[in-house]
C-alpha cells in the first residue's frame, strides 16, 4: 500500500512549492547543498500519488544510475509505483524513439550504434582516402578527430571554426578535416550506423519534422522533468521543447552558477531562455543550504553577486557558527605545499580523519608540487581529475631521459628513450642495450653503435643530449631545460594534445630549481611516487585525502576544503581573459569549488610566483600575471580572513605569532608602529598608502589598485613596505 507523505513537515517552503505545483512549466533553480535531489524525488512521489500513472511520467538524468535512485527512493518514500516512472538519460530516451521510428530518417530499426572506440576506428579506416602527402606535418590522431567531429556536432558549430577556436595546431587540415566529417556521416548513413551524437540529433530532428510523433510522446509523458538543466546543451534543450509541446507540464532543475562543462557542450543560457520557451513559468529558488556554514555562503554569495548574468540568489543556512573563510599568501608554491600538509597534520592530531580534507585546483597539474610534498611526508592521497604525476607517459618519457644519467644500468628508462627514436623498436632497442653494457659504453657515446644505418640519426642527438646531461656540476634546473628542448618535437609528434602536456612539463623547471643535485631531484619523484589509489593496508583501504581537479570535485562535498592557487592566470586561467563567457565559467568554477566545504574553506595562493601568460595556440606569450585572483579581489574585506604564510615587520604593539602552518595576528592592543603616510602592502588589496587613523585599531588605507578600503587592525594583515 502507498504511504501518505505528509509534505510540510518534511520539505522546507520553497521545496514545497517545486513539488505541489504539478501543471504547467515550473523552473527550480537549486543553489549549492539545497536539497535538489530531494525535491526531485518528492515530487516523482507526490505525481504518483495525485493519480498520475507512473508510465505517464518522465525523469531525465545525466546518468542512468542516478535516475534509478531517485526512483526507488521515491518508492520508498510512498508509493512502490514510482520504480514504474520512464527515468534515464537523454540518450537512452533517443535509442527507445529511433528504434520505433527509424524510417524517418532512412534508416532499419536494426540500425546498429557506435561507441566511442568504433568511432574511432571507422575514422582510422577512412584516413588513408583523404590523400595526405607522405612528409607532410603529422595528421590528428583518430582519438583527436573523433574530438573534433564531435564537439563541432554537440555545440553545433562548424569543424573549421571549432578548429580554429580550441585546436590551432592543426589549422593547415582543416580543409582534409571537414572532408572527413563529410565521408564520416556518408559512411554511417551507408552502413545504418549511429553514433551518440546522432542519437539526440536524430531524437531532435524526428521531433521537430514530424508532428504526429510530437503529439504521440506528448499524451505518453504527460509530465516531464529534467534534471542538472545547466548542463544541457542547445539540441538537448530543443528535445525538451518538443516533448513539452502539447502540455507544457515540464519542470527543470538546474543553477546557472553550476554550469562549468561547456567544454562538453553544455550552454548555461539554457537556464535563462527557459522562460521564453515556456511562457508562464513559474519560478522557485531554492536557497536554504543545508551544507556548508554561513559565513562559507556569504562568501559564495559576494562572488556570484559579481557575475554578469545570474538568476540572483542568496544561500542560507539554520547553521550556528563557522569561521570566515580564510585566505593565506605563502609567498611561493613549496610553502603552498608545506602550509596544505602541516595544516592537515595539525587537524587530524586533534582528532579530524584524514577523509574530512579535499585539496582542490582548476587543472591536474597544478597539484605536482603538493602531490611530491605529500609524498615526502607520507600522506596518503587520492587523486580525481587530471592524472598522478608519475602516471602519464610524457612524464615517465621525460623523467626516463634524466633517470639514465644517474644511473647507467637503468635498462627500462633506456629502453623507454630509444623506442622514442625514429626507427627504433623494441629489437633494435634491445641490441643497442646489451651492446652498451657487453662493452662498458658510456652513455655519451650512444651514436657510435655499429649497427646504425642512414636512418638512426636520431642515436646521434640522443647522444648529444645525454653529453649535455653528463656535464659536470650541470644544476638540476639546467637539466630539465636540456631535455625539455630536445623531448619537445618527440612530444608534438606524440600527442596531439601536446600543448597541455608540454605546460605541465614545464612544471619540472621551478621544481628541480630547488634541488642541489639530480639523485636528490629523482628521488623524490621517482624513487618513492606518489601513494597509488588503490593503495592497500592490512588488506582493507586505506583511509585518504582527497585532490581534486574542480569540474570532478562537483557533486561532492566534505568538512574542510582548500582551495591552491587562487591566483590570477592560474584560478581564472590564462587561457579565459580573451572571451568573457569563459571569463565567468571561470568564476563558476570557483563558486562550486568554495560551495563544496561543509565547515572550513581555507584558500592559498603562492604570491611571489608568476604565472606566464599562454596563447590561444599553447604557446607563451609576453608577460606575467601574478597575485591574488580577481574573483576575489575586491570582496567586501569583511568576509575573509586574510593571513600570511610569509614574515611580516612588527609594531610596536603588536606580533605576528608562528603557527605550524603559517604566521597569524595575534589582537592588536592599539595602532601604534602604523602611522599616517606608511607604504604598506594587504595580500589580497596589493600597495597602499595610509590616509588616516581612524581609532586605535581601525585605519583608512588608499590602495593603488581598488581605492580606499577602512580596515580593522584586529582582524586583517598589513605589511610595511
């Protein structure tokens, strides 16, 4: 029997509202932590119960698992009907309408579909009828192509203009790529063939060219609902007009300050055009957070409230409590390391588990520094996002030619390096070692083997290299450099993403300038890496820190969160100043990254570094940018507490007490040793000059940068320059 759900006593106002209201369009915009998921799955309850057969009902997820445990939470909750309700993804919507009306498109019901690695191949197999010129610059590779064929599709973009936007490198294929794209669907089409991206096509192209099947899906799903609305792109979007045609009994969840997957296609200006598309929509926001401290939403409602576009909100909770989120200049990126670990440490002698703490950073790679310091100091981690530092092959390429010069006998790291010569295989490869340790040849003189032909030249400039590598006193730094210039066409012709990996190479420059010796540089990276996920102890997991990229970190959350390199050219990325919509997805990034932290939210960025500018095409530009990131700058100065990693001069009556993580201001008894007309510096305002002294322990202070700010001396940090 169905259990009658007593709705107000378990749902807050606004929860309530998203879930009685049954007719007609409804738009819930569920901020952070809000409760989205529950209000699905009530509703799912309270349609069933209204007398709405279930089978009438349409759930759509990005995940077909996270449909089904809306539904059976909902058959818990009330009625066991509710597991009858149509839920799963757009995609598998499009394969059960296809198969029924696949004529309309010119193709059997027994149309087979592609996946990702036959896509793959079909491509490979329609290369060689393109004509590329033997000698010419390296073609993309069939996993780059099936790339481009389909985000062009998803975002519905010509491949020339796509090329020319995210994959410069290859500008000179563009012609030879869009033939491809045009033999790729005829040989679909030939061959009743369909891949993903034809699924929603095709769903979309059926619904809106025939009226008959609009109106049969319409009286089917009489009620529809969409989950994660912000991630939908522009056809998903036309799908979801189609079905709601008839009835305009659609209900979209979704918060436009969430959407951070426009690299996949996702179009947050559906969140915004709902309202034309269905005129009448009512609107709910949900607000009541039921994560995260208020002092934690504050500072995520002051970020968001700078956005261009927004459906403004302001999160609250019913917490007591909670501490300012916190914003600490380690001055250099050990110290962001360092500073991340001690902190930890500290917490979990007090009691925390180490499962309570998350790491999370805008891209993979920003995270080596932390991940070697955590290994030094015998942490264990997992990682989500990006890749371990030792774990993708342009690292262990790389580290392999270093690792040879320490020690000879290395026969793996040799054999890694000359299979990455031209014409060298694993026998080749395999001679040339046995033939260097048979007659004691040292390393330098690798080119001299007897068995070279015309067409091993490249034995030559590995030899030259390692000479280079063998230099006496040679520094770990200048090394690297050695053989970043050599690794760097080996890296192009390798992977077509190289100019990512070749930005993540260079993270080794700074990290091996602060060793004396190679060994030492090694060891530390190679000789004891970093602890593996599947890390076991005494035969059960072992418990972990959590780092995280922040596009994988969404979804999730925990009690203590930091935030590394919050830093202009870093958190937002370079890469996003020259188009402002990827300037505020950039900001977003932040909001859902600040908006994970249950009870703490500590960010650091390391202000002495200077992060290099890049190109559309991968490549540095002319100039740095360094600091404090601009989401932050700013912000009311009242909702963060900013603290210092670094020495800071003393007054009179005040000092900077040492902490295991860091230096922090003790209470200020009065304002002397700070005078009217002092240069002095704030880590997120930058240079100013103190215009007046307002009390003892309030100052006025007129920044180069943001104007006059009144400062508390009790609760911020000033550096006398």
């Amino acid at each position: 029997m169905a259990n009658k759900i007593n709705y107000q006593d378990v749902l807050n106002p606004a929860q309530l509202k998203a879930v009685m209201t049954l007719n007609g369009p409804v738009l819930v915009i569920a901020g952070a932590g809000s409760g989205k998921t529950r209000t699905l799955v009530y509703r799912v309850a309270r349609l069933v119960e209204s007398g709405i057969p279930p089978e009438a009902v349409l759930l759509l997820t990005f995940t077909r698992k996270a449909a089904q445990e809306m539904l059976n939470r909902a058959s818990g909750l009330s009625d066991a009907r509710c597991s009858f309700v149509s839920g799963g993804t757009f995609h598998s919507l499009a394969h059960r309408v296809l198969r029924i009306h696949s004529e309309l498109l010119g193709y059997s019901n027994t149309f087979t579909i592609l996946d990702r690695s036959d896509m793959e191949e079909v491509i490979r197999s329609l290369i060689p009828g393109l004509g590329i010129p033997e000698g010419a610059p390296r073609f993309p590779k069939p996993r780059t192509l099936a790339n481009i064929l389909s985000k062009a599709a998803n975002i519905q973009q010509p491949i020339s203009d796509f090329i020319i936007k995210e994959y410069g490198q290859f500008l000179e294929f563009i012609r030879p790529v869009n033939t491809l794209g045009k033999l790729y669907q005829d040989y679909k089409n030939t061959n009743q063939l369909m891949d993903y991206d034809d699924l929603i096509l095709n769903l979309r192209k059926v619904l809106a060219e025939n009226e008959q099947v609009r109106r049969n899906l319409s009286q089917q799903y009489a009620y529809i609902m969409v989950d994660e609305y912000q991630d939908t792109n522009a056809i998903q979007a036309d799908i979801v007009k189609w079905l709601a045609h008839e009835h305009k009994n659609i209900m979209v969840v979704g918060d436009d300050s969430q959407s951070i997957y426009s690299f996949r296609g996702a179009n947050y200006r559906n969140m915004f055009d709902f309202s034309t598309q269905f005129p009448g929509v009512t609107i709910v926001k949900l607000e009541e957070n039921y994560r995260s401290t208020q002092p934690i939403l504050t500072f995520t409602n002051a970020l968001m409230d700078r956005a261009t576009e927004k459906y403004t909100k302001c999160l609250f909770t019913k917490r007591t409590g909670g501490s300012s989120p916190r914003l600490v200049d380690t001055r250099t990126e050990p110290e962001q390391a360092r500073f991340v670990c001690r902190y930890i440490l500290e917490q979990i002698q007090q009691g925390r588990s180490i499962k309570d703490f998350a790491v999370l950073f805008r891209a993979g790679y920003h995270s080596f520094e932390l991940e070697a310091e955590l290994t030094r100091q015998g942490f264990h981690y997992v990682k989500y996002g990006g890749f371990k530092f030792l774990e993708s092959a342009h690292i262990k390429d790389f580290l392999a030619h270093l690792r040879v010069v320490v020690n000879w006998n290395d026969a793996i790291s040799w054999a890694r390096i000359l299979r990455l010569i031209k014409n060298v295989g694993h026998r080749k490869s395999q001679g040339i070692i046995s033939w260097m340790k048979a007659n004691g040849i040292s390393p330098d003189q690798l080119g001299d083997w007897p068995g070279a032909g015309k067409g091993d030249r490249g034995l030559k400039a590995l030899a030259r290299l390692i000479s280079r590598l063998m230099s006496k006193n040679l520094k770990p730094e200048k090394a690297v450099e050695h053989v970043m210039v050599y690794y760097r066409p080996i890296l192009e012709s390798k992977f077509d993403d190289f100019p990512r990996r070749e930005r993540e190479l260079e993270q080794l420059i700074p990290m091996s300038g602060r060793y004396k010796k190679l060994r030492g540089f090694l060891d530390d990276l190679v000789l004891e890496p970093p602890t593996s996920s599947a890390d076991i102890n005494t035969g059960e997991k072992a418990e972990s820190l959590t780092l995280s990229t922040v596009h994988s970190a969404k979804g999730l959350e925990w009690p203590v969160v930091f935030i590394i390199w919050v830093m202009e050219g870093r958190f937002p990325a370079s890469r996003a100043y020259s188009n402002p919509m990827d300037l505020e997805e950039e900001r977003r990034l932040m909001y859902v990254a600040a908006t994970r932290a249950r009870d703490q939210l500590i960010m650091c960025y390391p202000g002495q570094e200077s992060v290099p500018l890049w190109s559309s095409f991968g490549s540095a530009e002319r100039g740095y940018r360094n600091g404090l990131s601009s989401f932050i700058q700013g912000l009311p100065e009242e909702i963060i507490s900013y603290e210092s990693a670094g020495c800071h001069v003393k007054t009179r009556d005040s000092k900077w007490k040492k902490s295991p993580y860091g230096f922090r201001k003790e209470k200020r008894k009065s304002s002397g040793g700070i005078s009217m007309g002092d240069r002095v510096s704030h880590p997120a305002f930058g240079p100013g000059v103190v215009s007046r002294l307002i009390a003892k322990d309030k100052v006025e202070v007129l920044f180069k940068n943001v104007g006059r700010k009144l400062l508390h001396l009790e609760y911020t940090t000033l550096e006398k320059i």
